[in-house]
C-alpha cells in the first residue's frame, strides 16, 4: 500500500532547484546540427529529410509519431522528408522535443500527458475552424504548452506534489500557487526552457504566456488559440490536477478568438470522442 | 454517442461515426456506413488502427446528473451566459444533454 508522505516544503530550496533546471534538460546534438542545416539557404527540404533519415531511432520516433492514430493524419506518412513537408520544420522539432520530454514522465503524471495531447488536438481544431495557416504549428505549441509542469513532475516531483495538494486545498488555479511558492509558474519555466532549446517566437510565447495572454507584444493570436484549448479541454475535466475550477479568462482570448456558441459546440463535439479514447492509451505508446 | 475504438475491437454491424479517407482527403468509407467483416478486414490491410463509430451506450440519469454536476463545480468563477465561460458551459450541458437516454 502507498502512504500519503507529507512533505514540508522548502521554498528556496525548491526554487533554486527549479532555477538550475533552466540547464538541465538538453537537446540532443543533432537537433543543433539541423539548426544550423536550415540556416543554410541551400539546403533543399529533400537534403534535410534525408540527412534526418540517417538516424534511424529519430526517423522511426518521428514516423510513429506522425502516424499514431491521435495525430491525425489520414493515411500514412512514410518517409520523415513527407512528414517535414506536412508539419514544417518548426512543428516537427516541437514534436522531437515533446517525445524527449514526455518520456521521463511517471505514470502518475498521466493526467498531464493526456491533457497536453487533448489541448494539441483543440488547438488544432480551433486554429483550423478559424481558418488559420499553420495549424500544426498551434497543435504543437499546445503540445509543449505545460512543458514547464512536465519539467517539475520529472526534476522535482515530491515538491512539486506539495504543490499541486496546496493548489487543491486553497481551491485555486495551479500557476497562481506555484506563483505564490516560487515567484514563477510553470509557464515562465517553459519559457525559459524553451528559449534555451532556441525554439521560434511563435512557439515559445505561447508557451510562456497562456497563462496571461495580453501580457507578450505579439502572437496574440497564437496565445490566445492555446489558451482556450485549455480552458475548453479543462472544462471538460481535462485538467491535469483534478477539477481545477476555472479561472475567468482574459478578455483578449475573446477578442483574439471569437468563436459562435455553436462553434464552441462543434469542438467539443469534434474532441469529446478522441479525449475519452486518449484515457485509454497509456503514455508508452506514444513514444 | 462517437467513440474512437481500436479495430481490434471492431464488430460487424457497428456504425462508422467518421469516413475513413485517404492521403488525398478523398473519403474511402463513408460515415454512417455499416460495418461488415469485409469491410474491416480491409482497414485492417490498410494498416488503420483505430475507426470512430457510433456508440450504443446511453447514458442513464444517474451518469446524467453525476457528469451535469462535476460541469457545475468547474464554473464557479462569475460570468454571464454571454461570455467565453457562459458559452462553454452551455455547449458542454447541450452536448451531455443530447447523449442522455431517452427513458
């Protein structure tokens, strides 16, 4: 039987542990190699999907990813230069990167993973009922959109747990205890990180801001369209601690994402089949 | 009600609940169409994993009330029925209402 541990929580402690993280998590080399590929206006898309091929575990890690029934394409993707042309670059080293990331995950963090994937499926489907390009950049910005929270259950998940209880006894939204603990929340965290994997603008700030969307300069749009997949994948008890109750959002996500009540319906209607599916598949079988 | 469910767990006579389509946006298998063993042995040499079919499951009142509350504890921030909030819960209650048995 597992005991419920209370454990006490040393605030500095816990914070200076989170501001060391900034550095810990790394991308493997080869992702920097391919940066620096795409600088290089010679490169053909045909160049780089082959050189990628040359690693077979990122090639076969992509090309299941990209498959897996939860992602969404019709059909099959076959070889990583389809998959590259289908996502984009950006979208696809997001897609890395969330593998590496969510395999640390514990399976009691399986709340967390199902909820990233549930909020990348209604940032998708949002983005593309506004008839938005790029859609996979928004369902991958909504992928990684709790990277911060992925960061804390792997490198500090005891404290983290302390966190999450304080959270459901005071009754309020996760980032405004971890604010009140650690002067940051896990947005913040996600940010830096990040920014430290060089990832594009147009990813990061939506990741670093769902939680205040009229606070960055730009990507309103972006932020906006990852914030209400959260609230939408949240009210339907996606949350990743529990029911959560929601916050009152900020006016800029209607402003940014006016979308009709019967809009709203359309969604939940589209996600409602694939979230209760989603329960079903453990994390494993994504990576 | 729609479920996504492995084909493996696929029977003859079941609803499709979305059309199975192709790389090419082209629809193979239209939605609504009844499944037969034909049928799904060729989604499963077409490698497909998992189909959307229309669940018999009715929900009884009991589920009914059960879910219809957790939705009311989620919303206790004010707002009115006009706001992003207000709209989301009254899509939430229509789409748990139009899955309610009809006993």
């Amino acid at each position: 039987m597992k005991m419920e541990k209370e454990v006490i929580l040393d605030k500095i402690s816990f914070r200076k542990k989170v501001e060391q993280l900034s550095n810990l998590p790394t991308l493997p080399n080869l992702l920097d190699k391919f940066t620096r590929m795409l600088k290089d206006p010679k490169t053909s898309m045909a160049a780089f999907g082959k050189e990628l091929s040359k690693d077979q575990m990122l090639t076969s890690k992509i090309l299941k990813l990209v498959n897996s029934a939860f992602y969404g394409f019709p059909g099959r993707i076959s070889t990583v230069t389809n998959a590259l042309v289908l996502l984009g670059y950006d979208a696809l080293k997001g897609l890395i990167i969330s593998s590496n990331i969510f395999e640390n995950l514990s399976p009691e963090a399986y709340p967390l993973w199902h909820h990233s994937v549930t909020v990348s499926l209604a940032s998708r489907a949002i983005a593309r009922e506004l008839s938005l390009p790029d859609i996979e950049e928004f369902a991958v910005a909504g992928l990684l959109h709790d990277i911060g929270k992925v960061i804390l259950h792997v490198e500090a998940s005891e404290e983290y747990r302390t966190v999450i209880n304080q959270a459901k006894k005071a009754k309020q939204p996760i980032w405004q205890t971890e604010g009140e603990i650690l002067g940051f929340d896990h947005a913040n965290i996600g940010l830096w990180i990040c920014e430290e994997w060089k990832l594009p603008k147009k990813l990061t700030i939506p990741i670093g801001y769902h939680h205040m969307p009229a606070a960055p300069k730009e990507y309103h749009m972006r932020v906006a369209v990852v914030t209400m997949a959260d609230i939408l994948v949240r009210s339907m008890g996606g949350g990743a601690e529990d029911d959560l109750p929601l916050e009152t959002p900020d006016p800029i996500i209607e402003k940014q994402v006016p979308l009709t009540l019967k809009q709203i319906r359309k969604l939940i209607e589209g996600i409602v089949p694939e979230f209760e599916s989603l329960k079903r598949l453990a994390p494993k079988e994504i990576n | 009600m729609k479920e996504n469910i492995p084909i493996t767990d696929v029977k003859p006579g079941m609803l499709l609940a979305k059309a199975i389509t192709n790389d090419k946006d082209m629809t193979l298998c239209a939605e609504g169409t009844p499944l037969t063993e034909d049928l799904i042995d060729r989604f499963l040499q077409m490698e497909i994993d998992s189909i959307c079919i229309e669940s018999n499951k009715e929900m009884s009142q009991e589920e009914y009330l059960a879910l219809k509350e957790k939705i009311e504890k989620r919303f206790v921030a004010s707002y009115n029925s006009n706001s992003l909030l207000g709209k989301i819960k009254i899509a939430l209650l229509g789409h748990l209402e139009s899955h309610k048995g009809s006993s």
